[in-house]
C-alpha cells in the first residue's frame, strides 16, 4: 500500500461476528483482499463472539494519500446497528460520511450497507476509525494512515521503518451488555480486564500467557511508531524501557520535534514517535498504563510488548520498564506542555487571532432522579455540557438540517453556563441537570474560541473533547476557574498545538480556537465512552458560505434510513 501511485481507490469493509464474507480493495492500478479469517479471541482469554472488521482485532490499517479520495463500503453482517467514524478527517463539505449515528446519518442496518466517500484534504499523518454506535467500537476499530503526496518529504528525517501501534481496553464480557446493565442500575459500568498493543495484553493475571505483540528492530536502525489510543475510557501512558522517543506528530499534524521517554495519549488522540534502536542489543518491554488522576475506577492492567532485537534469543530475559503512577500529574503535564505546532513556512499554523463567538461550555457529571435504578437509591450518573444532558435524536441531525425536518432539534444550545458557581470547588445544591437536543449555530467562516471548563461534580476529571470536523488550536489550559481577564493574556497565538482531540485536564480548563470553514453539523464529545453515553455531547451546526465550494454537498443516494 505504500507503493500506491494512483489517487483513487476503494476500500470494502465488512462488519461481523466469526466468519464474514471477503473484502476487496481495488484501485486503478492494483488489487487487494482483505482475508477473512474466524476469530474466538482465545489470545485475549475469551471466547465470546466479538464484532469485528474482516475478523480482525484490532482491524485492518487503511491506507491512503493526501488528497485521495477515499470510497469504503461497509456491509453489516450483525444484529447491531452499525456506523463508522474516520476519527479527525475533516470531511469538507462531505459531512455524509462523517459517520457518528443519529448525527450525520442513521445506522446502517442488519444486512445493509453503505459507502463512505470522501476526500483526504490537506491532512497527512496518522488517524483511525472507529464504531460511532453503542460500545462497538471497543473492536470495531483500526489504523487510518494517511502518507505525504508523492516526493512530498517529512519535515525531518525519514526513519528506517515504520509501524502502527494500536492501545486499545478488552473485556470479557460484551461490551454491550457492560453498558446497559450500567445503564440500568444508573451506576457506572465495569472497567476492562485488559489493555491491549495491537490486540495483545501481553501477560495477564489468571490467563494462560498467549505472549504479546513484537516489535522486530535492527541495531542502528530508526523507527517510526504511529500510536493510536482506542481504548472506550481510559488516557494511557506509553513506555519503552530504555529508548527515548522523540515526538513528531500528533493527531496528523505535525510538532517541533522534542524527546521524552514517556508519552500520554487519550482516547482519540494519536501520536507518532520516532526511536532509534540504539541499545544493547536485547528485548525491552513495551507498556500501556492508566492514568487518571482523580478518584475514578480504572483498569490497572498494564498492557504490554516486546522490541526486540534481531538476532537475539526469544529466552532472553527482557529488560522491565518503571511504570509512572496512575495518578502521575506531573508526568502527563509535562507531555502536554512540551507540544508546539511546527509553525513552519510549509507547515504554518493558522491561529485565529481575532474571536467571533467567545464560547465557555463546562464539561462535567450530574445526578438525576432515576426511580427504577434500585442500585443507584432511585438516581442515575449523567453528563453534560453547560449543564445540557444530550438526547440523542432518531432522525439524523444532518438531515433534518438538510432537508428542513422541524421538532429534531433547536438551535439554542448556552454560550456559557446557564448559571456560574465555582466549577472547581464546591458543588452546587442541585446536581440534576436539564435535558434536550440543543445544536450552537455558527455563521459560515466565524472564528472560535471556545473555553472548556471542567467541573467537581460527583468528581473532577479528565476529558479528552473530540470535534468532528475541524482541527482545532489549544493556545491556553490551566487548572481551577477560567479567568477570561487575565487568562488570555498568557494564551498562545503563535504556535499552539493542532489537535482535533483535547483534554480537560481534572479540576481545569483547556481554550481552543478554531475557523467554521466547514457547512455541516459537526458533533462535539467526551472521548471517554460512558461519558459520552451519559449525556456529555452537543453538535455545532454550521451555516453555508456564499461561495461556490462553501456549501453542503447534497446526500448520497444510499445514505441509510432511520
């Protein structure tokens, strides 16, 4: 796939249980199959039938370039409604193929399909894709790489070689039912049993050891890692004992160039790092540990590999790594602080630097009355956004936008809190929150900025914030109350970091600036599943431009039905 010449090319992808029927991806100039295989996941000490792409866990890396124009059919083979979200590809104007249910589109029903089409603009690097329904996407998940044009080089030195490294959470039960046993209790869900490197635990407590995923290195050779974090709810630290990586990219854009031997990546988020195999030669342990910093249950399962050196014995003793904390603040800030746009004459970053809408939105927990949730003593755990608990529509937002379908949604989502108190600090009396389809209406090409704030409620935490699409600038974060007088005044405007996730650090806020250069209805979400189920999710809708490419193109003729 990385020989491919040609700028158009199609992709099949298959959803199922076990054994699907084969997927062929063509191009002009070649041909591929995507081999089905049966898959029991015995490596993950399970058994049970698991929703997958092509039987694979996770799925399979999906190549293309920039500017291609990617076509991917989807065919559900399952009892599940189904839809697949290209995490941070912009979609311009091609919102259709956006993928979240209820959002963009209705679910692709059993023994339906439905063909995503859509153009790789401006954006090379390292994404993914991704169930947007239910809790399938905790398999239903894989690579998406997008290359440079061709003789369009890396803004610094091309490694060696490079590989996808996948961190994802495994539990042994069905996900869906985790879910909707949580759901109604009114309690928060069981935690995986397991992290996972591209689908392996490595060893794990009370199952028979299957090993784990290897790296395969050359001494003096550079490697470069594309880390993905699709694990449903929980940020992750990544460690490889004894090498430094340095860091290049995130979320398919790139940074200045700095080196760590730690790496903090959320769910949604993607990083690449670049490491030289420059140690003795031997095996070192690759890990994927939890962090959260604030009293929430977490899996404390560390999932973990193996870069090994060619030529040395698989017996050999394997060379351990310090795991940080989970609780590790310091270490996860560090990361986070380090990161700046590369800023460069070919790669600007184009910061707004004026504001048309000053948005502040508090991201947080609830408490709302649930009389049938025994568990709970008669409440339920929600989410929000401005103290707004989203309910999902059952006609698609987009179309109902489109095609001018009344009572779907309003268009009076708050700007700021509907009431301020010290979001930090102690709760408020009332803990419920209200409830609706709210959408933020934004005029074709208004500049953003938009403040999250987190809340103490129930418990302070981290949220990584997903936009769909658009890319965003983080020019400000810090911890306790925004202060919108002396705040800006640190914000940077010169080389934020680009991102199309972003978390809210536990007991703080995070501004972002961002264009509305794109028509459509863009869904806004906590990257941490439950808290996306509970309710922590609005949409922004987008007016058309004037201009001749500044208007929603019109729907697909296969665009699936509610």
């Amino acid at each position: 796939m990385h020989a491919m010449e040609s700028s158009w090319f199609r992709i099949f992808i298959l959803v199922g249980v076990a054994l699907l029927f084969p997927a062929i991806v063509e191009c002009r100039v070649r041909h591929y199959k995507f081999n089905v295989v049966v898959k029991n996941m015995t490596r993950l000490c399970s058994t049970k039938p698991t929703v997958t792409v092509n039987g694979k866990f996770p799925g399979p890396t999906i190549y293309a370039r920039e500017e291609d124009t990617v076509l991917i059919k989807v065919v559900n083979h399952v009892k599940y409604n189904v839809s697949i979200h290209w995490h941070g590809i912009r979609q311009l104007r091609t919102g259709w193929a956006d993928g979240p249910a209820y959002i963009t589109q209705c679910p692709i029903q059993p023994g339906q399909s439905y063909v995503y089409n859509f153009t790789v603009t401006g954006q090379r690097g390292t994404l993914f894709w991704h169930a947007h329904v239910l809790w399938l996407r905790s398999t239903v998940h894989g690579a998406l790489v997008i290359l440079p044009k061709l003789g369009v080089p890396y803004p610094f030195p091309k490694p060696d070689h490079e590989a996808v490294v996948l961190l994802a959470e495994w539990w042994k039960s069905d996900t869906e039912a985790v879910i909707n046993e949580a759901l109604k209790s009114g309690l928060a869900p069981n935690v995986s049993d397991a992290h996972t490197i591209n689908g392996h635990p490595g060893p794990v407590t009370n199952c028979p050891s299957q090993g784990g995923y290897r790296l395969g290195v050359a001494p003096g050779k550079t490697y470069m890692l594309r880390v993905i974090n699709a694990a449903l709810n929980e940020e992750l630290f990544f460690k490889i004992a004894g090498h430094k990586m340095t860091v290049v990219e995130v979320d398919a854009t790139y940074v200045k160039p700095f080196k760590t031997d730690t790496i903090v990546i959320a769910p949604g988020q993607t990083t690449n790092v670049i490491i030289t195999a420059d140690q003795a030669s031997g095996q070192y342990m690759v890990a994927a540990s939890p962090f959260m910093d604030a009293p929430i249950a977490v899996d404390n399962q560390t999932g973990t590999a193996t870069l090994h050196y060619t030529g040395v014995q698989t017996t050999l003793a394997t060379t351990l790594t310090r795991i940080p904390p989970k609780n590790a603040t310091p270490v996860a800030n560090n990361f986070v602080d380090s990161l700046r746009s590369l800023n460069s004459k070919t790669f600007p970053a184009k910061v707004p630097q004026t504001v048309d809408h000053s948005l502040l939105f508090t991201v947080g927990l609830g408490i709302n009355p649930c009389p049938s949730c025994k568990p709970a003593n008669g409440s339920r755990v929600v989410a929000s956004v401005n103290n707004v608990t989203f309910v999902m529509p059952t006609t698609a937002l987009l179309q109902a936008h489109f095609f001018g379908i009344k009572g779907v949604f309003t268009t009076d989502f708050p700007g700021n809190p509907p009431f301020a108190f010290n979001y930090t600090g102690t709760p408020p009396a009332n803990l419920q929150t209200s409830s609706g389809t709210k959408l933020y209406r934004l005029p074709y090409n208004a500049t953003v900025q938009l403040v999250l704030q987190d809340t103490g409620i129930v418990a302070p935490e981290n949220h990584p914030i997903h936009l769909h699409g658009f890319n965003f600038f983080a020019v400000g974060r810090g911890i306790g109350n925004f202060n919108p007088k002396t705040d800006p005044k640190k914000f940077n405007l010169v080389d934020p970091v680009e991102r199309n996730t972003i978390g809210v650090p536990a007991g703080g806020w995070v501004a972002i600036r961002f264009r509305a250069d794109n028509p459509g209805v863009w869904f806004m979400h906590c990257h941490l599943e439950v808290h996306t189920t509970w309710g922590l999710k609005m949409a922004f809708l987008v007016d058309n431009g004037k201009g001749p490419n500044e208007s929603l193109l019109p729907p697909p003729k296969d665009l699936p039905k509610c």
